[in-house]
C-alpha cells in the first residue's frame, strides 16, 4: 500500500460509498425517500405497496456502488490492489462520466423519473468522473 494516498480517488470512493449509503436509506425508509431523490412514482408506488422489485434494483445498485468504492480505495493506496485496478477504475470512470453527461440518452428509457432527478444525478455522477479521472491520471503508474 502507498504510503501517500491519492486524494481524488479517496474522494471519489467517498462519494461511491455516500451515494450507496443514501440508496441504501431508499431501501430502508421507502417511498418517500425514493419519491425524494426522484425515482419515480412507479418505484415509490411500488415500495408502498410491498413490492421486492424498488429494494432488489436499488440493492443491487448500492452494492455496485460499494464495490467501485472499493476499487478507489484500492487505487489510491488504501487497501491491497485489487484484480484488474486499472481497467476496472477507468471502466468505473467512463460509467460515470457517461452517465453525467449523456444522461438525456437515459431519460426515455426511464420516464417517471423527474427532471430534478436527471439533472442532480447527472451533475453527481460528472462530478464523481471527473474526481475519478483526476485520480486516475495522479495514480497511473502505480495502477
């Protein structure tokens, strides 16, 4: 492990973790936090009902999360390097670029998610690729 750590990828697995942590609360608080964070009527709807399917989706997504969370500890020196570091953090980083910058690809694909919640997210996950990106380019000779 380094013995200096790279800040950006230490950011960027905080930002995985909270942003699992906060689907983790949708799973556990229900629909009105999915209705907060803008997933949707169907998912909120769905949740109140009793529905497995908002808990299962979001689960898997928190869990993701967790593990590209991982992956930056790893690249920045934290934990032990992982199997494929550097392919699998510049594969974490194009998802979330990709996904903050051409969200308006994904928008018809999921309809009852609000605008607010395109443009957040969108703006989150430029945020996150880009913190990622910097890491990534600080730490490449040691990925």
């Amino acid at each position: 492990m380094q013995a200096n750590h790279n800040y950006f990828l230490l950011a960027g697995a905080s930002l995985s973790a909270l942003a699992s942590a906060l689907h983790i609360g949708c799973i556990i608080f229900g629909a009105s936090w999915y209705r907060f964070f803008g997933a949707g009527e169907k998912m909120a709807r769905l949740a109140e009902s009793g529905s497995s399917y908002p808990a299962r989706v979001t689960a898997i997504v928190a869990t993701v999360l967790l593990i590209w969370s991982a992956y930056a500890l790893s690249g920045a020196g934290v934990i032990p390097k992982l199997p494929l570091l550097r392919v699998i953090l510049c594969a974490i980083t194009l998802v979330y670029l990709l996904r903050g910058f051409m969200f308006f690809a994904l928008m018809p694909l999921f309809p009852g998610n609000s605008l607010a919640f395109w443009l957040w997210s969108g703006a989150i996950c430029a945020v996150i690729g880009v913190v990622h990106l910097m890491g990534i380019r600080q730490a490449w000779p040691l990925l």
